[in-house]
C-alpha cells in the first residue's frame, strides 16, 4: 500500500481502463479525475481527514476484509472498483471489487466471494460487499462537501 494515503479509490473499466480516481493523501492534498478529463487537486484540512479515519474506524470490520470475501453481482463485463483506507489507528486495507455498486440495485442477485463455496442457486445477500459501499459513500460525502466533483465518486459507470 501506498505510504501517507488515507483514501484512494479508483473505478475502472473491464479493460482495467480508468474511469474515474480521488486519493487523499495524510498531508490534506486531494487529486481527483473524471475519465480523461483534467486531473484537479484541493487540500483538505486536518479534521477533515480525521473525520476520513473516522468512518473508517467506524467501518473496522472492513479491515479484516479480503477482496476475495467480497460478493459479486450476477454481472457479465462492467466495471471493477478498488479502494483503499486507513482508520484512525493506522490500520489499512486495500480492496478489489467487481461491479460493487449494483448492491443498490433492487433485485440483483450475488454470489459468494470468489474463495468461498457457494451452491448452485444459493440466494446470497452481500453484506460485506454493502458494508464497504456505506463506509465508501460516508467518506464521498465528506469529499464532495469538501468540493470534490461528484462524477470522481461513482461507483458505476454511470
């Protein structure tokens, strides 16, 4: 993992071609990036990235998370999500997800974590995979307050 990073998130097409990027470094400095536009940059005060590290204590068990555990959507193609976040005690994690954003669209089904057994037409409710979507959007509401361009902050292609 990158040193001094507190968030990192980067969206990207199946190709691994990027959408769309926001990292936070310890120091304050924001850099973020819709698609091929130009990249911008802010600085966040210091309780703001407290209040980062904050929701990510707040959202510990992600921690413990591995990208493997996390729950895919029956999904064919579309996008792969990475983040990274450090909670207020140092701790970090780097996660991978495929189309992680679908867990708000009503009716979509999952499967299991691409290490654990799963049966055949076992329903499958992604708790892990809602667990690190809520702590991703509490840490995007602090952003885009912060004037970070929403568009940085998807989750889907959309």
């Amino acid at each position: 993992m990158k040193e001094n990073i507190v968030f990192d998130y980067l969206l990207t097409n199946a190709w691994c071609l990027p959408l769309c990027r926001v990292s936070v470094s310890e120091d304050g400095m924001v850099q973020y990036q819709n698609g091929r536009d130009e990249e911008h940059s802010l600085k966040l005060e210091k309780v703001e990235i407290e209040k980062i590290k904050e929701i990510v204590s707040r959202h510990s068990q992600i921690l413990d998370y591995k990208s493997q555990e996390l729950e895919s959507p029956d999904v064919f193609d579309g996008v792969m999500n990475f983040f990274e976040v450090e909670a207020s005690d140092g701790r970090k994690v780097h996660l991978m997800a495929f189309n992680i954003g679908e867990v708000k669209t009503t009716g979509m089904s999952f499967s299991k974590g691409l290490m654990e057994e799963s049966k055949p037409d076992e329903v499958v409710v992604p708790v892990k995979a809602k667990e690190v979507v809520r702590t991703f959007e509490e840490i995007a509401a602090v952003l885009v307050a912060n004037g970070v361009d929403t568009k940085c902050l998807r989750l889907t292609y959309a």
